[in-house]
C-alpha cells in the first residue's frame, strides 16, 4: 500500500513540475516577446536618425518633405497624447488595484497555496475541514490573482512608457529634419535661380 501511496505522491508531483516547467516556458516566451519589441523600437529610433542624415542629402526635395514632415510630425504627437492619455489611466488603476494588494508577497501566497493543496492531498481531513481549507486556497488565489494583474498592468505601463520615449525621440528627430529642411530651402532656391 505504501508503495502506491509513493507512486501517486511522485505522479502528482511530477504534474506539478510540468505545470511550473510550462508556466516558465510562457513567461520566457513573453520575456522574448517584449523584448523584441524593444528592440524594434530601437530600431524605429536609429532608422530615424539615420534619416535625418539622408534628408540633408536631399536637397532637391526640401519644399515637399517640409510638408511631409509636419504631417508626420503632427501624426506622431497625435500618437504621443495618445499614449500618455493611455498611461495616466493605466496609472489610475495601478492605483486602484496598489490599494487591493495584499501585504504578503507573491511567492509566500502561492507557497501557502501549494502547501495547503498538499494538505488536502495527503492528509484525512473531515469534509468540515477540506472546505475550510479549500476557502482558505480560493481567498489565497484571489490575493495572487491581484498581484498579477498588478505585474501585467506594471508591463503594459513600462511599454507605454517605453513607445512614449520612442515618439518623443521620433518627434524631436522629425522636428529637427522639419526646421534644417526649412532653413536649407531658401538657400536651395537660390542656387537654382542663379
């Protein structure tokens, strides 16, 4: 008897393991995820830059990129308010939910879960007794639950933060090409008449 006991015991452990082992393999997924992002936002960034150097090239067609580049420009600061708009509201329920947080940490809440699940699992308990415990592990899961929607809404704040940065570079970046090509088209067409 004792040695099925072990045999179940070692079997659900094994599942718990394959259940950690894939949550892992998510959040590592999603760690690639947003940082691909980032780094394509990096990109966006030096490519603008590198525009920037091209424009003055390019003399030829100063007057037409001037209007380009003030609707770009209006278009990403339309795209900039946007996102900080998007962020203050983010904040607002970070906010919120800060307020719901449980004092204990993330980690302790989800080791008393898997202790008590294993409780339940390994002890004789009265049907009393189980569903004392079986609140107990639903409250638990309610407070762990906060604590994530915490950690996702912390992500999806640094990603605002992180595209308002990348509009703010882009649009100082395209004001700047805006007022060189401004200033070298006068002297562009003076060469041509002359």
């Amino acid at each position: 008897m004792q040695n099925k006991e072990r045999t179940q015991k070692i079997e659900e452990l094994q599942e718990k393991l394959s259940s950690s082992k894939e949550k892992r393999k998510k959040a590592n997924a999603e760690t690639n995820k947003w940082a691909e992002k980032r780094n394509k936002l990096n990109e966006q960034t030096k490519n603008l830059r590198i525009e920037i150097r091209e424009l003055r090239t390019e003399r030829d067609e100063l007057n037409g990129k001037v209007r380009d580049l003030k609707l770009l420009r209006e278009k990403t600061t339309s795209e900039t308010h946007k996102r900080i708009s998007e962020t203050k509201n983010l904040s607002q329920k970070i906010k919120a939910f800060a307020k719901k947080r449980p004092l204990t940490k993330l980690q302790t809440l989800q080791k008393e879960i898997e202790e008590i699940e294993w409780e339940i699992q390994t002890t004789p308990l009265s049907l009393e007794e189980e569903k004392e415990l079986v609140d107990k592990v639903r409250h638990l899961e309610t407070q762990v639950g906060i604590h994530k929607k915490l950690g996702m809404l912390h992500q999806k704040m640094f990603e605002l933060q992180t595209e308002v940065r990348t509009m703010e570079t882009s649009n100082k970046s395209i004001h700047e090409k805006l007022i060189q090509t401004a200033q070298k088209s006068p002297e562009n067409y003076k060469r041509k008449q002359t």
